[in-house]
C-alpha cells in the first residue's frame, strides 16, 4: 500500500452534524485514502481477472457500505484544507479562516 504523509495536516475534526451541538471526532486523512484504496483495489483485481460483473459489484457495494462514507469525509476536508492553505500563502488573517474551519481542519494539538 501506498505511504502518505500530510504532515501536519493528518488529523482533522469530523462532524457528524452541524445542526446539532456534538463533540466533533478526530479522523485521519491518510486512513481515509487508504480505506478508500483498498476497497476500489478489490473490484480493480476482480476486473483484472475478467470478472466485470464482480468486480462492478464490489464497487457498488463497498462505496454504498464503507468507502463511500470516507470519500464524502475526504472531500469535506480537502476542500476547507484547501481553502485554509490558499488564504495563508496569500497573506490571509487567521480571522479570515473561521471558526468553521477551525473547528473542521486544524492539525490536532
């Protein structure tokens, strides 16, 4: 498997709901892609061995129960990552960033 590395950046805040008061949950960056590797890898080897209808069926299977899920996460947090890395290196205030983000994408400390 592929070794990442996000530096400071690999831990993140997840929340399930921000329409409801919880206590967000530490998730991590590299388990996301990784998680998200080894399940579309399955259905890449059932197609590799010609087994297209299997392999398709893996796919949609895992995305619907598990990888899916990492993905909406992954996407969540790489764009306010993003948007947070743009706006420090053209000079923006930490005001600028937000609660929001802070709450969403800051390393953990």
């Amino acid at each position: 498997m592929p070794k990442l590395d996000f530096k400071g950046f690999e831990h993140y805040w997840e929340v399930f709901n921000p329409y409801k008061l919880e206590e967000p949950v530490a998730a991590s960056l590299s388990d996301d892609i990784l998680d998200i590797y080894k399940d579309v890898k399955k259905g890449v080897l059932l197609y590799e061995q010609r087994e297209f209808t299997e392999g398709i069926w893996e796919w949609k299977f895992s995305f619907e129960t598990h990888w899916g899920n990492h993905t909406r996460d992954l996407g969540d947090s790489e764009v306010h990552l993003l948007h947070l890395l743009v706006l420090q290196n053209n000079g923006g205030s930490k005001r600028k960033t937000g609660v929001f983000y802070q709450s969403r994408i800051l390393p953990l400390k």
